[in-house]
C-alpha cells in the first residue's frame, strides 16, 4: 500500500520527497515494535453529520455499534506509538483515533490470515499477499483532536498503523464474532472511489460524515488537497507526477485531507473537516501487485466544497 503522508507535505519543500515515498513501497524496517495496550474501554461523542433522515440512521447504528478508541501519540524524535484494545467484538464497530501527539496522524488498519505475523507484515511491499489486507480505519487526525469512523470489522487479528515505511510502533487487536458482518448505513456526502477515478456528492464546507465507498477491484483512499486560486487541476497533476518541480506548489499544503486504504468492495462512514473551497482530490495508492500509483493512472478530480 502507498499512502502519501500528508504531514510531510504540511512543508512545500518536501512535497516531492513524499510522492518519491509514495513510489517506494509499503513495509517497516526491522527494529519493529509491537505495543499492545491496556482492556480498558474509553467514551467521546459521537460527531455530528449533516441531513435529517441519513442522521438519524448514523446514530442508531453508532448508538449500537461496537467502539473502540486507538491513541496515538509521540515517544521520541520521529517516533510514535499506536494502543488499542486488546479485543473488540466484531461487526459493525465505531473506532476513534485519539491524537495526542504533536503530528498529524491517521490510523491504518491491516488484516492477517493465517499464521503469519505482524513482523512479516510490516517487511511487505510488492506484491502483497492475500494473506495480508488493508482494513480501512480512521482519517488523518490533528494533534489534540479525535476523529472516527464506522465501518465494518469482520472476526480476524488486525493492526493498527501509519503509513509507507513509518509504520510507527503498532498496535495489535482481535476482533471476536462473526466474519459477515453488516455495512454501515449511508453517509448525506460520498465519495465513491473507482478504477480509476472518482465520483463526489453532497461534500459541503464544515465537518462533514462521508460515504467512502470503494467500489473498484483495487486498494484505494482519498487524499483531498486545497488548490490555490491560480491554479486548475493539470497544473496539480504535472506537480506532484514530476520528480524535478520547483517553485511554490499549486496546493495548500496546510491543508490536506486523507482517508484510511480500503481494498475494492469495502465501505465507510469517515469524518473530514473541510473548508470551503476547490480540493484536487487523488489516490496515490498503488495496485497489490505493484505497478504505477493510481494518480498516473488518471485518478485525480477537482472538487468544489461550497
């Protein structure tokens, strides 16, 4: 899996080192720690969604829906730690990235079969094995705050993450129950992701609960950047699909957005924060098998948020 970091791109000189990261491959080093974390359960609020009806709908299910809370937070110079429940039992689960970290922050989840282990995991790049599954899990996240997200959790031991070759130091989890579990309702905003492109509706400025539905047969997310006022959607293509631009990126690298991997067929309900404006709106994940992230495949729109 590649996922851009979008903490780095907080800095515009470093833009095109994260998409030379993005290129590089998915995996850990071998100084991997797994940390486990304390039974305890912890509670929040709920977040607010826009509409009526689809409101309704969303806070029965998270009223019924398992929870499970991951906190992240920082345990030295360029190292951070992920904890999680031991257990949560599975089906429909709300789960919470709590940051308390100094950096933005997003909660990957992996899913392995078998008898293979976290270690193994964390050494893969491409291809990727079917033993080994991109879980979803919660958006990029700023320090001090928490975000969340509903979704389906099927019986399985997972991990929690972040991303490319900073893995950080991972939490593991099982989750109990059945492995069929049902979807989340909709969402009053979608984001539909396919092979290779995307289709938007009801996004709209302020905290919104979104539909991330991934209905194409590969892995994908969306990261979702704000374009500055001179700039149209090829002049972000040619940006970040170069490795020798310079100058001031067409972007608001303040700014970005970015949802959990999901493989091809998975859905949730995810939370992004958004203020008005024109977004370029890009998946820079590659396929399981390798090959060229999906943004040189043409999976790049420009979104109005009003």
């Amino acid at each position: 899996m590649e996922v851009v970091s979008a903490a780095a791109l907080r800095s515009a000189t470093s833009a095109l080192l994260v998409l030379a990261l993005v290129l590089s491959g998915c995996g850990g080093g071998d100084d991997v720690v797994v940390q486990e974390a304390p039974t305890a359960k912890e509670r929040g609020v709920a977040p607010r969604a826009g509409g009526t009806t689809k409101i309704d709908r969303l806070r029965g299910a998270r009223a019924s829906a398992a929870r499970m809370t991951i906190t992240v937070e920082d345990v030295g110079r360029g190292r951070f730690r992920y904890r999680a429940p031991r257990s949560v039992r599975g089906g429909l689960v709300e789960i919470r990235l709590r940051n308390i970290g100094d950096a933005p922050r997003k909660a990957q989840l992996w899913r392995i079969e078998g008898d293979h282990t976290i270690r193994e995991a964390l050494r893969i790049r491409h291809p990727q094995p079917d033993w080994l599954r991109t879980a979803g899990g919660v958006s990029l996240t700023e320090p001090g705050e928490m975000s969340s997200t509903l979704q389906a959790l099927p019986a399985g031991r997972y991990y929690a993450a972040g991303v490319l070759d900073t893995p950080g130091i991972v939490a593991s989890f099982t989750v109990t129950g059945p492995r069929t579990v049902p979807a989340p309702p909709r969402a009053p905003a979608r984001i539909e992701a396919l092979d290779f492109s995307f289709r938007v509706s009801g996004l709209r400025a302020g905290r919104n609960s979104v539909d991330f539905d991934n209905t194409g047969a590969q892995q994908h997310h969306a990261f979702l950047t704000p374009m500055r006022a001179a700039a149209d959607i090829k002049d972000v293509r040619r940006f970040f699909g170069s490795r020798t631009s310079i100058g001031a990126p067409p972007v608001d690298t303040e700014q970005t957005r970015e949802t959990a991997v999901l493989e091809g067929g998975d859905r949730q309900v995810t939370q992004l924060d958004l203020p008005a404006g024109r977004y370029a709106l890009i998946c820079f994940v590659r396929g399981r098998g390798g090959g060229p992230p999906h943004l040189e495949l043409g999976m790049i729109n420009e979104v109005t948020v009003r």
